[in-house]
C-alpha cells in the first residue's frame, strides 16, 4: 500500500493503524501454529470444524487488515472485530471436550483476540481501549469458566493495559497533529501579516502620517482632516500589530512590546529587547493606556519640532517603560493647576494606570528641557 508523509498530517494515527495491522498478522500466524500444534496432538473432538473456525479467523483478518490500513468504515470493523472474536471464543466449546476448554485460551487464542481492544484505541482513545479490554478479558474467562478468577489471571489486567496504552497513544498523536496544524496556521498568518504590514507602512501610513505632522497646526476642515488622518493611522498600526494566534485570556501573558508598537506613531523611536517582553494581559493594557496618554501630551504640548522616544526593560521582578521628549518641558505647577482645573489626564491616565498595577509613574521635566516618563510595574512571581 502506497502512502506518503501527507496521509500521516492528515491521519496522525495512521502509523498506529499499520503497526496494529503489523501485529494482526503476526497473531494471525501464531493462532494457525497454536491449532497446527492442538490438533496434531489429538485435543480436539471435531478438528474439521476446528479447522474451518481458523479459516474464518484467516479471512477475517485480511478483510480487517485491509480495510483498516486503508481507512475505510474503521467504526463498523472496529464493532466487527469485537463480533467474530467472541463468536470465535464461544466457539471452543464446539470443537473440544470441557476438560480442555476450561484450562486452556480459547480457539482464536487471547493474543488474537487482542486485536479488537487495539483498534478500538486507535479509534476511541484510553476509555474505549480499556473498555474494550475489559470486555473481552472477562467474556474470555467466561468461556472457560474462570470469571472466579478474574483477579488471579492475567488475561483482563494484560487486555485492559494493551487497549490504555494503544489508547494514550492515539490521543498523544492527535494532540501533537493539532499543536503542529496550529503552529502551520499561526506561521502563515504571521507571514501574510508582515507582508500586509510592510506593503501598509511603505504607502498608506506614511502617507497618514505625513497628513497628520503637515496638518497638525492648522485649523478649521484641514486641522480636522489631520486629526482624522491620525485617527485612522493608529487604528491601522493596531490592526498590523494585533497577535496572529489567540490569546489566552486576561490571565495569560502577552508580549508588551507589541502593544505599546501598536499606540506609537512612525516619528516616535521605540527601543526594546529583541526578545519578547512577556507580562500578563491587564498588565500590558495598562501600560499601553499610560503610554498612550503621554505621547498624546507630546503632539499637544511639546511643541511641532519635539520628537519622542520610548525605551522598554525587561528587569528582574519588574518591566519599566520610559516615555521621553525633547520639547518644551513642563512649568512648575502646571499639572496641579490642571487638576485644579478637571483635567485628570496626568493623574488618572498616567498616574492612576500605573499605580493599579502597583507601580510608580515617575516624571522628570523642566522648561526647555523637555519631558521624561518612567513608569515602573512589578510583576508578581518573577
């Protein structure tokens, strides 16, 4: 049978299904020698019939070979395989006295039989192998009347571990199946986005931006066309930077990096480890709001010349951000004159975010020497 690496992808328990089959025909040989041996030494009554039950067994086992090799109606062989291995056990009591039957395996032998509990595995996972173990196991020890002995023989103990480890097996090779599609999707949908990305960046958010620097100290319908234009270069650079892989929720850890990339424009310079900044979730969403709050003082209050830069650190027990421009710097008093006045925006979208994190956000200014930004978060287990 012709198979190749893409079956596998397709089928990850396909190799199980060949090693079974492998086994099959090796138990197939060993029920013939077994009969072979039995009736030349004169055990059983009716060796014809006994003959023709291995015919059936044969065959049968090249039809279930085959067929589940091939994948095809594996459900419906599975449940067939169960059918012809009990008729077949039941079937000793037909081809020999009761002093042989009740102190020997059965006529298809408990190593053929075998092969129903493993292709139930492949199929249904531990459960369905060790149930089908059981199963068998105990109607095996019925036929020669031993269920008394169910806890001294080995036959349900070696069935019900053959069908629990082809079982784990199975479920094993269809997790790491699914991991390896999951990180082939992931791979190619960061591919296409940094196409996207680099084709995006090279034309419509230059141009974006371009409108909102040129635009920014105007007024009336061109102001509002800037403002507009930095409106959607933003929600651009979000979208570009959004994970191509789910989340894992508000617990789960997000690179930082990303999310802060995702609130800075093209003329502010950003510096940070090359590799990921991992924090949890609402971590980052704080920081991304204190951050985004203080290069949006920048455009309003730093002056048209001012540029900013943003510096990330992945320290042990902590990650600091610091937000720096080179404008015009800040008034003695100026911030608490604004939150005499309402405007919260320092206190509640700097302050306020950092310091439910448990942090500090730390600022250093001076007129004509421009404005520096230090928020530092503790993160709790490192």
């Amino acid at each position: 049978m012709m198979w190749t690496m893409a079956d596998d992808v397709d089928d990850p328990t396909r190799p199980l299904w060949r090693a079974a089959q492998a086994f099959r025909i090796a138990t197939v040989l060993y029920a013939v020698g077994t009969q072979v041996q039995v009736t030349s030494d004169g055990h059983h009554t009716r060796p014809t019939l006994s003959w023709a039950l291995i015919g059936v067994l044969v065959a049968w086992s090249l039809v279930a070979t085959v067929a589940l090799a091939a994948g095809r109606r594996r459900q419906q062989v599975v449940i067939a395989d169960h059918v012809v291995a009990v008729l077949l056990m039941y079937a000793s009591r037909l081809v020999s006295d009761e002093s042989w039957w009740t102190s020997h395996q059965t006529l298809p032998t408990t190593l053929w039989v075998t092969n129903a509990v493993l292709s139930t595995a492949v199929l249904w996972g531990p459960w369905g192998g060790m149930g089908s173990g059981l199963l068998l196991g105990l109607l095996s020890l019925h036929v020669t009347h031993d269920l008394g002995r169910v806890l001294q023989d080995s036959t349900v103990p070696v069935m019900v571990t053959a069908g629990l480890t082809m079982g784990v097996a199975a479920s094993a090779a269809r997790r790491a199946n699914e991991q390896l599609a999951e990180a082939v999707r992931i791979r190619a949908a960061t591919a296409e986005r940094e196409r996207l990305a680099r084709e995006v960046h090279d034309g419509v958010l230059q141009v974006l931006a371009l409108m909102r620097r040129r635009g920014a100290g105007a007024s009336g319908e061109i102001g509002e066309l800037a403002r507009l234009a930095g409106e959607q270069e933003q929600a651009l650079r979000v979208l570009l930077s959004e994970q191509a892989a789910p989340t894992q929720g508000s617990g789960g850890l997000v690179d930082l990096r990303r999310h802060l990339r995702a609130v800075v424009s093209s003329e502010v310079e950003v510096s940070a480890p090359a590799s990921a900044v991992l924090v949890p979730r609402h971590v980052a969403d704080g920081l991304e709001g204190a951050v985004r709050t203080v290069l949006a003082n920048v455009d309003r209050h730093a002056g048209p010349d001012a540029r900013a830069f943003v510096l990330v650190e992945d320290l042990p027990g902590e990650v600091v951000v610091t937000v720096r421009d080179d404008g015009v710097g800040i008034d003695p008093g100026r911030l608490a004159a604004a939150e005499a006045e309402g405007r919260m925006g320092v206190s509640k979208s700097i302050r306020g975010r950092v310091e439910e994190l448990g942090g500090q956000a730390l600022l250093e200014t001076a007129p004509g020497e421009g404005t520096e930004w230090e928020l530092r978060v503790p993160l709790a287990g490192s």
